[in-house]
C-alpha cells in the first residue's frame, strides 16, 4: 500500500513545508484533450501526464470517479459515463471501454511516487443527462419537500438507510482499486437543476420520513406541521452525515486506507469571520449560478469528525485562509487544507496568479496542512501554473 505523503514537498522538509495535491477531474482533463487533438488521450499519454505531475512537485492526486450522475470508469456498482447532450463530451462513453482510468491513475501514481485519492461527491448525482440510475428509480432516497411531494434531484438524505447502503458499495468498490483513501467532495451542480413545479424559497427540502421521525424523537416536534428551529434540523441532517462517513470511515481503516473530506460554512451577512461550518444546497434564483435559494441545510461537524477520527485530513475553499485555521483551532487540531481554485481559461488563471501565490503563503502564515489545486486543467489550459507550483518549492 503506497503511503501518502501529506505535509512534504520533493526535496523539501516534511514538518514545516505544505503538501501540495492536485484535483484530476477526469472528465475535464479528457474533453480538454479531445478538443485540443481530436482524439482521446491514450493510456500510455495518461501516464505521461501523471509522471510530469510528480516532477513538477506535487505529493498527491485526488482522481475524481464522480461525473455528476455518472462515473468515470468501468462501475459494476455506480451508472458508467455513456453519454450526455453535450455531444463534444461523449467520447469519454468509448474510453472507458478501451482502458480503465481508475486503475491506471492509482498504479500510474503509485508507480511514480504520488499518493492517489479516489474523489467522490455526495450531494451531486444529478444533472440532465448525468443523472444517477439508483437514485432515478428510488427518488424516495433524495431529500424531499415538505409537502412530501418533491425530490431534490442529485440531493440524497443519509438518513434512508438505502442511501447509505448504496454509497457504502460505492466506496468498497473504489477503495478496491488500492488507492490510498477515499476523498469525499461535497460540492454539487444543483444549481443547474430547478424545474417547473419545484418549490421555492428556504429550507423546502430535507424532510424525509427519517428525518422527520427522528427530529421527533429529540425535540418533540413535528416539523411538517410545527414551527421549528432550522439549525437544529441542519445539525440533525449532519448527525446522519456523520454515522455515514464513520462507516466509511471503518471499512477504510480495515483496508489501512484513508478518509478525507471537504467542509464549508455560510457567512453571516457574508461577512468575512463569520462562518458556520455548514452548507446550504440549493438552485439557482435564476439562469446564473448565483445567487442560490438554500433549499436544505446540513451541518458538517468537524470537531466530531477530528475528535472520534473519522476523517483523516479536510479541506475548504477559502480565500481567506485564517477562516479555516480557526475551524482547526476549534476542532483540536487535525489536518486541514485549502482547495485552490484556478479558472478554467487562460485568461482567469493569469488574473488569479497572484490570489493563489498569496493563499499559499497564507497557508504557511497559518499552519495549514497544505494546498489541493482546482484543477488539472487549469495546468492545461496555462501551463505557466506549473512553474508556480515550482516556485513553491524553494
């Protein structure tokens, strides 16, 4: 089992110099080369990119599988990426036949010294056409409105013991490949996802059987019929998230792998020292991507995470590093991390050079873990962004 190298960079020392990983989002790194070439990336090209990513200073790889609703290898547990309405993206659907990603980036990195993380979401397996097949003929398993006539589509409730059994197979399969761990991502694409019908507002969904009944249990109340205070439903929705991640987090430990996840918080007013550490899911008010309805809360409890060792090492996007050194301090310590995002054109990615040269001086500044890069495209797209990582080094 390779080891990961968390808080080292080549040639560096281990205790006092970040680590530094980098997101490969499979997808995107294909379409950006089938764009560029006309062809799919070979395996042996795939290869090449891992190694170079070792020589130009990284310690880490978290390989995304998650497609939305689809995955980006041969699953016998999850939906396999076929193809979606986008047509320039489809012809991931032929690749995954032809070799199998998973496995090659875990013995591709293994073999050139990096530790490798299998990146999963777990709020996000829904979009039109990249919609999850389990959760498309179990919409019961989504987080569901209060009037019980909804399904927050791409949201699952942890609640629904199903939910949990289906992710669990899920992880077993991945953590199968001899990856070093597991990274759980809570991002999503929800955004993209309201249709006619769908209620509107705050706090509309999450109000699943389990949920309800439990919320019963603790504070007495009926919360599809009685007043009630949000934020214990958003710590109860955590509590489950919590049990779910321990599963995960036991079967990993039996194999000698690890558990990582990200966490993040809303501001008050949007003021800056001000978060809680939770996130509101929601849809877009319009056709942009902001500003969202929060339509269902969950509480990320990373001082239970860190205290019962449940998860390894955490990570937020965050400019403003202190924001994440303070949940560290808060929590007793752990391994925390900022997720850097670079852009995804050339132009975005010169502009925001100098933000991400700062954040990564901030991480020092505060203690932090280390820095995860957002994306492998963004070196793509402006390979200038590797001699930064370089620069690091020194």
């Amino acid at each position: 089992m390779a080891l990961l190298l968390h808080g080292s960079w080549k040639g560096a020392d281990r205790m006092n110099t970040p680590g530094v990983v980098l997101n490969l989002d499979f997808f995107d790194w294909v379409r950006h080369r089938f764009t560029q070439h006309g062809a799919n990336p070979t395996e042996s090209e795939f290869c090449d990119f891992i190694a170079h990513v070792a020589s130009q200073g990284f310690d880490t790889v978290h390989f995304r599988t998650s497609g939305i609703g689809k995955v980006r290898y041969p699953s016998k547990v999850m939906t396999p990426f076929d193809n979606e309405y986008r047509l320039d993206s489809n012809s991931m659907g032929q690749l995954i036949h032809q070799w199998n990603p998973l496995a090659v980036a875990v013995d591709a990195c293994k073999r050139n010294g990096l530790g490798v993380l299998v990146w999963i979401t777990l709020f996000d397996s829904y979009c039109i056409g990249l919609e999850d097949a389990f959760f498309a003929k179990r919409p019961d398993l989504l987080m569901r409105s209060r009037d019980g006539k909804h399904a927050m589509r791409g949201v699952p409730c942890y609640a629904c013991e199903d939910t949990r059994n289906y992710r669990i197979r899920e992880a077993e399969e991945g953590s199968g490949y001899g990856a070093d761990g597991i990274f759980y991502s809570m991002h999503s694409h929800t955004c993209c996802n309201r249709m006619t019908g769908d209620p509107e507002g705050n706090d509309v969904f999450g109000f699943n059987p389990e949920i309800v009944e439990a919320f019963r249990q603790q504070h007495g109340i009926d919360i599809l019929t009685d007043d009630f205070d949000r934020f214990d439903l958003y710590k109860l929705q955590g509590d489950f998230l919590t049990g779910y991640l321990h599963e995960v987090k036991n079967l990993l430990a039996t194999r000698g792998q690890t558990l990582h996840a990200t966490f993040a918080w809303e501001k008050d007013g949007d003021v800056h020292g001000t978060g809680r550490t939770m996130v509101n899911i929601g849809y877009a008010q319009g056709r942009e991507a902001y500003p969202y309805d929060h339509m269902v809360g969950i509480h990320f409890d990373c001082e239970t995470w860190v205290r019962e060792g449940i998860v390894d090492d955490f990570s937020a996007q965050e400019d403003f590093t202190d924001e994440i050194a303070k949940v560290k301090k808060k929590s007793g310590g752990g391994k925390f991390y900022v997720w850097i995002y670079c852009g995804f054109d050339a132009a975005t990615i010169k502009e925001l050079q100098a933000t991400i040269a700062s954040i990564i001086e901030q991480v020092r500044q505060d203690g932090l873990s280390g820095c995860i890069f957002h994306e492998a495209m963004s070196f793509e797209v402006f390979p200038d962004m590797w001699q930064l990582i370089n620069d690091r080094k020194e």
